[in-house]
C-alpha cells in the first residue's frame, strides 16, 4: 500500500525558489527538490489558483531547461540553466508584486 501524499503549503514551495533564487542550492537540486514536491504532493489549502499556476509554469519551464544548450534546442522552446535562474528570477519578482506572470503552458 503506497503512502498518501503529505500536502504542501504554497511557503514550501516558494522557500525552494527563493533557495534557489539567493544561490543557497545548486539547479540539480533545487530541479529535484521542486519536481519532488510538485509531482508527490497535494497542494493543501494555502494554495491559491494564482499560486497553483505559477507553480505549474515554473515546473513545466524546468521540463524544457538543459545544462548546455545544443543547435536546435533553442528554437524548441529549450533554456540553459542560466536562463531559467533568469527566467525565474524575473517571475518571482512579478508574482511576488502581484503582476501577472507567465501561464501554463509557458510557450503561449
């Protein structure tokens, strides 16, 4: 019998940015800590529809970054790690302003 997924609060989440934001953990892990979280747990009831979709942006952006880019990633829709912690970091400081940020799926 599996073990119910604990719920995670919408501090959790944003702890891990900001982690990964002050340069406290490296992209391999805060790749893993975030998918972790995101893919193993419920959202519990702190988690605002707001706070579900800028979740969901910053975990599908992860899906499509890469360590180095290669020729033709780029076109794909594909970033560096650089340019996710830039991309992040940018819409960190949107959602945390309330402005509206990126959308699942980011790409539109």
């Amino acid at each position: 019998m599996s073990e119910i997924p604990k719920p995670y609060s919408t501090n959790e989440m944003i702890g891990l940015i900001e982690q990964y934001l002050k340069f406290e953990m490296d992209h391999e892990r805060f790749n893993k800590a975030f998918s972790n979280v995101a893919l193993n747990k419920n959202p519990d009831s702190t988690v605002t529809e707001r706070d579900n979709l800028f979740i969901a942006a910053v975990e599908e952006r992860l899906e499509w970054t890469v360590e180095r880019l290669h020729e033709g990633e780029i076109a794909d829709g594909y970033i560096d790690w650089n340019g996710f912690r830039e991309w992040l970091n940018n819409q960190y400081g949107k959602y945390k302003n309330n402005l509206e940020t990126d959308n699942f799926p980011i790409w539109q």
